[in-house]
C-alpha cells in the first residue's frame, strides 16, 4: 500500500503573466517538489501583464479578498501539512503574513520563500524599526528560503534567526541548452551582434541608462544591436519609451521584441552576444541564471544579490548603478575581445548546470519543507501549541 505523500499549499503568484516569481513558482511545480509532495496551487498572480494602468492601487483590496478566500477554501478542502508561501519585498508582504499565520491556525509547517532584499522600502533592514518588523512578520515562518549566501548572513542577523537557508533562483537550463546553434535571428543584419536586455523597460530597471550608454558603444561598434525583451509599465508609456529613443537618435539601433516566453524567448538568448542588467534596484533577477543557462556574459550592477553570483571579470562585468559609461566600456569589452567573450561563455555554460538547473534550487527548497514538517513550532506565542 503507497504511503500518502505529505499535503503542500504552495501559495504565490503563477503564470500568466511572466514575472521572475511567477516563473519559480511554475518550475517548483514541475521539480521533485510535485513528486514528493501532494502539491495544491493557491494563485497569487494578478494575471495582467502590465504593471500600472491596468493594475491601479485601488484593486488591491479585491485581490486581496479574492486571494484570502482562495486561501481559505484550499485550506479547509486539503487540511495541508504544510505551506509553501512566496513572499516580497513591499507592502504585499502583510497579505502574505496573513497568508502564513492563516496557514498555521490550520496546523500547517510554513515555509516562507523570501524573494525580498534587506534593503527595501518595506521592510527595510536599514532602520531599527525595520529589523524589529522584519523579524515579527518572518516569525509566521517555521523556516525562510532567502536568494543568496549574503542574505541568509545579513537577514538572519536583521532578524535575529540562525536557520535561515539560502536557494538561488533557478532556469531552464535545458531550455536554453538544446536550442540550436543556428537559430534564426531575423531581427539581425548580417554582421551585427546582438547585446540583450530582458525586463520591464522602466527606469529603475535601468533602461534610460542603456539608452545613454548606447552612443558611446556605438562609437567603437557601429555593428552593435540593442535587443529589448520585455514591455513597458502601461500600455501609455510604451510609445513615450519608443519617442525617447527616438530623441536620443538611437532608435535605428533598437529591436523591440515584447514579451517573449518559452523557445521563443530562449531564441533572443541564443542569439546575442551579452545580457545587460543596468537595475537601480534588484534582488537576483531570473535573467541572470538564464543568460548564464545560455552561455551569454552578464553586465550587471552591483545591487541585490548579483555580486554574490557574478564574478567581475569571470561571469562578464560588474557596474555602478546609473553610470551609463562604466555600463558602455563592460559592454565594449567584451565586444572587442571574442576570445574573452567566448572564454567566459564556455565558463557559464559548464556552471549553469552545476548551480542554477531546476533541480539545484528546488532540491533546496524541497529539504527546507522537509525540515519544517520535523520543526518544533516557530516563536509566535498566540499560535504554539497547535501543530
């Protein structure tokens, strides 16, 4: 007789649309996660795809009802032994402690999987009242699933907890591995070499810095393409963006591909040189272990977790934020140097399966609520007792 798999509320965002957390969630779905738990989705995703006009602050509310009554039906239908929650860094973050403590009055072991930096608005680990936030809210948590060795450090100091335990997000690895090595690119005039960018074209993702660094590229590699991979925060700022680049005199070095996913989005990897992640803000954005899963060199800043990944001068270039120069010499760089270029290719290629396939990050998470289901209650004194 099969011994009954242990009942997980996986409770985040999924697809559609494509954000970094939506595409986690999906991949945890589809890991050894699924196989050793009986795994019940509880949808978090606002499922529009633009972030702004179409999503105003005024719809909250009924997301959250809408969310919380999900919650509430999965909860009493399954009886979980336990809930994975994925959380963030902004004020989503009190649904998703209600969503753990809600959790936990119906006896389940809580997993947390914190997608959050310390350094964010809200709950900022900065100030003595954000650590003392920061660690009420994470007390809801039997355990805490964090981005990076340097969070798992600096949160658990902040919040005062030694269990912490750090998985990096993860890609499809084999996705971009198979793709062939001719792919077509019709976006592509013969000769021209693609530098890639993938994400929402919004200022704090650094897209107005690419645009002033795009001239200066140009002025040593007239061969360069900009490649944009994502859209814009509304449907009325898209036209605003494409003008800008027009003002600037760069458009004719601009291809917009909007959103693109599966082959179709490996395809904008596979074909370019380089990624660029010029962000003002990140935790560890998902764009990186897939240019890595692709053999493409990263020039990121160094914000977030992405200096505990990227290797300056190993995995690509490490940059300031909003220093469109420094942005344009990593880029020429590795544009005027092939052998380099293909050297660190090579690297990534050989690590992204040691270090960002599927299994890698979700086997951590796997053994995280695992640990949790032989815990003892965490310190949350209205709730010891009832597991």
């Amino acid at each position: 007789m099969a011994v009954p798999r242990p009942r997980l509320l996986l409770i985040g965002p999924l697809p559609p649309p494509l954000g970094g957390v939506q595409l986690i969630v999906d991949m945890q779905l589809r890991s050894s996660l699924a196989q050793e738990f009986d795994v019940h989705p509880v949808n978090t995703s606002k499922r529009e795809l633009r972030w702004a006009v179409e999503n105003p602050t005024w719809k909250t509310p009924f997301y959250f009802a809408r969310d919380f009554l999900q919650l509430i039906r999965t909860l009493v239908r399954v009886r979980p032994d336990a809930a994975l929650v994925h959380a963030t860094s902004s004020l989503s973050i009190l649904r998703d402690w209600m969503f753990m403590v809600t959790a936990r009055l119906f006896g389940a072991k809580v997993i947390c999987h914190y997608h959050g930096t310390l350094h964010s608005r809200f709950p900022s680990g900065e100030t003595r009242i954000g650590r003392a936030v920061g660690r009420f809210l994470m007390s809801a948590a039997h355990r805490v699933i964090v981005l990076s060795p340097t969070y798992q450090r600096e949160m658990g100091k902040a919040w005062k907890r030694d269990d912490l335990v750090w998985a990096s997000n993860v890609a499809d690895v084999a996705l971009f591995r198979n793709m062939p090595a001719d792919t077509p690119a019709p976006w592509l005039a013969p000769g021209e070499r693609a530098v890639l960018f993938v994400g929402r074209l919004s200022a704090p993702k650094g897209i107005y810095d690419l645009f002033d660094a795009i001239p200066l590229v140009a002025e040593r590699h007239p061969e360069a393409r900009f490649v944009l991979v994502g859209v814009a925060e509304s449907d009325a700022m898209e036209p605003v963006i494409r003008a800008e680049a027009g003002r600037r005199g760069i458009a004719a070095r601009l291809t917009f591909l909007g959103s693109l996913e599966g082959r179709d989005k490996a395809a904008a990897f596979i074909t370019s040189k380089m990624i660029v992640v010029p962000s003002w803000t990140e935790a560890f954005p998902l764009v990186i272990p897939e240019a890595m899963a692709a053999g493409l060199p990263v020039i990121a800043t160094t914000v977030g977790a992405i200096p505990d990944f990227v290797k300056d001068g190993e995995d690509g270039f490490l940059v300031v934020p909003r220093k469109p120069a420094e942005l344009a010499d990593g880029i020429c760089r590795l544009l005027d140097d092939e052998s380099l270029r293909r050297r660190i290719s090579e690297r990534l290629r050989e690590r992204a399966p040691r270090e960002f396939a599927i299994e890698i990050g979700c086997g951590k998470v796997l053994d995280a609520a695992k640990d949790a289901l032989r815990s003892s209650p965490a310190a949350v004194p209205e709730l010891r007792g009832r597991r």
